[in-house]
C-alpha cells in the first residue's frame, strides 16, 4: 500500500480543557505523520446546559452534535470524541475512523478530606449525575447522599473545593491526560465499579465517504481498544442505552480472548444490580459486537430493563 498523501485536516472540537487536550493530541499525530492540521474550537449544547442532568435534556449525543453538523457542511474533517459521549448508533453517512489506545478506564474518588469511600462519613455528599456510577454508589454505600454534578472537569472540581460535596466520582482518563492524577485519592476496581461503555477511550469520527481520511487515520487506531470498546458498546446498544440507563460495560482483552462484564441497576433502588459476564476468543469487530449482544441478553434474562432501541 502506498503511503498515505500529506492532507489539510480540520478537528472539530468542544472548548474544554480536556476536549482541547484530546483535539491537540491527535492533532499532533496527524502532524508527525505529515498532514496540515488546524483546530475548529465549538461550544456544544451539552456544555451550555449545566442546571440539568443529560438524561433530562436530550442525553450525550449533545456534545457531538454540533460537531457532526461542521463535518457535514465541511467546515471540518473529523472530531474527536470521549468514547462514552457517543451514542451507541451514528447517523447516517457519518463513520467511526478510529479508536486510539485506550487510557485507565476506571472511575477515580476524589475528595480533600477522606482517602476512599469507605472512609467517608455515614450521610457523606457524593457528586455525579451518571446513573451507572449513582446505583453503583448505592450498592456499595447505601447510606450515603448522591447529589448532581454537572459541568466541565474543571468546574467538577471546583465545585468539589467550594464545599459543595463530601467527594466526586470522576474519569480517571480525564485527570490522567490534564496532569491531575494528585487529585485522585484511589483508583476503584472494576468489580466495585464497573466503567462505562467506552470510559477512557477517544474516537474519531468523519463522514463515511472520506475514504482518504479512513486510510489516514488507520496508523492511529489500536485494535486491542477497538475490540474490547466494541463489545461494551454492543450491550449498551442492544439494551437500548443512554446517559438515562444505569448501565456499565467493561472488557479486557487478554491472549485473544475478551473478558466482558456488565451491570444493569435500578436507580430507584427497588430492585439489586444485575450483573452478567461471558468470554471468547475475539479477533474481529463483529465477534466483538456478538459478546456485547450476548452479554446484553443476560441481563435482560437476569432482570435488567432494557430499552427497543427502536422504539425508545
């Protein structure tokens, strides 16, 4: 195959911290590997709602939509995306290009005063507005207050300084790739809690007809990320998930075999997680996708509520 011809590429991007962080970071692959890359700084209106939460307002296609319109009018050539704002399903004539190596997909606690949550006082304020982290939260500490935490990295922590809350629940990826790693006090396992679909990973996205933009983007991809990100999107899609379904989906490719758990909760709190895991040797996208398909089905058999995705 002959090398990829230098191209002039716009990145469409959301003005946050971390969104510029991630915009720039891929903007500098694409400039070692010879193409003129510039960026188009954009305010989505998943960033201009703060006083609701996504599952509220419209869900985390909110963030990207806005970019998908500057794709389309050709103002620019791809975004760059946090893998668990996508939604599970593209519109039409828009493609994922790439998934790039994924960073700690883990949840982190955050707190000035307390080292972990167990350390945290009965009736402690605990921040987040992800419903899979909230019932997670419950199942694990059911006494505590889990209130709403909207905004930017950086407007979480601050929200956190001011006194706002006990703690907050956050991405490690984020914190890791902004330089805040002190600003963890632990990392939680994944089988206390479960990461969402996607948590850690970026994703490229461009309109499917930009063949020259798949094969330039191709050196950035790592095929190990895009398994196992594949399967925990195939659960959340095929229950028909959003930011308004309490659903986390983690994988772990090891030896070529995929290691996939879920959990589905109810944020009522009437009924206890339901949880679900299977392995197989996984070596393409599309067995990827029927882990993710199969594991999704367990939990509808164990009780989870899904959604038709149809029709919801």
């Amino acid at each position: 195959m002959s090398p990829t011809q230098p191209l002039s590429l716009v990145i469409a991007t959301r003005e946050s911290r971390l969104a510029l962080w991630q915009a720039e970071h891929v903007q500098a692959l694409l400039r070692a590997r010879g193409h003129s890359v510039s960026l188009l700084g954009m305010t989505t209106q998943g960033d201009q709602i703060l006083d609701r939460s996504l599952s509220k307002v419209g869900g985390k296609g909110l963030f990207v939509k806005e970019l998908e319109v500057a794709l389309e009018e050709g103002r620019a050539h791809i975004a760059v995306h946090s893998l668990k704002d996508v939604p599970m399903d593209l519109p039409a004539g828009f493609a994922l290009a790439c998934v790039m190596e994924r960073e700690d997909p883990r949840d982190a606690f955050v707190s000035p005063r307390y080292a972990s949550l167990d350390a945290l006082p009965q009736g402690a304020v605990v921040g987040t507005s992800s419903l899979r982290r909230q019932v997670l939260l419950q199942a694990l500490r059911p006494d505590l207050r889990i209130e709403p935490l909207r905004g930017n990295l950086d407007t979480r922590l601050r929200k956190l300084d001011e006194g706002n809350y006990d703690a907050i629940v956050l991405a490690a990826a984020g914190l890791k790739r902004l330089g805040l790693q002190d600003r963890i006090r632990t990392e939680f396992a994944t089988s206390d809690m479960l990461p969402a679909a996607g948590q850690g990973a970026l994703g490229i996205e461009i309109r499917s007809d930009r063949q020259d933009l798949m094969e330039a983007l191709a050196p950035l991809a790592h095929q190990e990320s895009w398994l196992t990100v594949t399967a925990e999107r195939a659960v959340s899609r095929s229950m028909g998930g959003s930011c308004s379904m309490p659903l986390a989906a983690h994988g772990r490719l090891v030896q070529g075999t995929l290691h996939l758990e879920a959990a589905w909760g109810d944020p009522d709190g009437r009924t206890p997680l339901v949880r679900a895991s299977a392995s197989a040797p996984v070596a393409t996208l599309a067995a990827a996708d029927a882990l993710g398909v199969e594991i999704a089905a367990r939990l509808r058999a164990g009780g989870a509520r899904g959604v038709d995705p149809v029709a919801g």
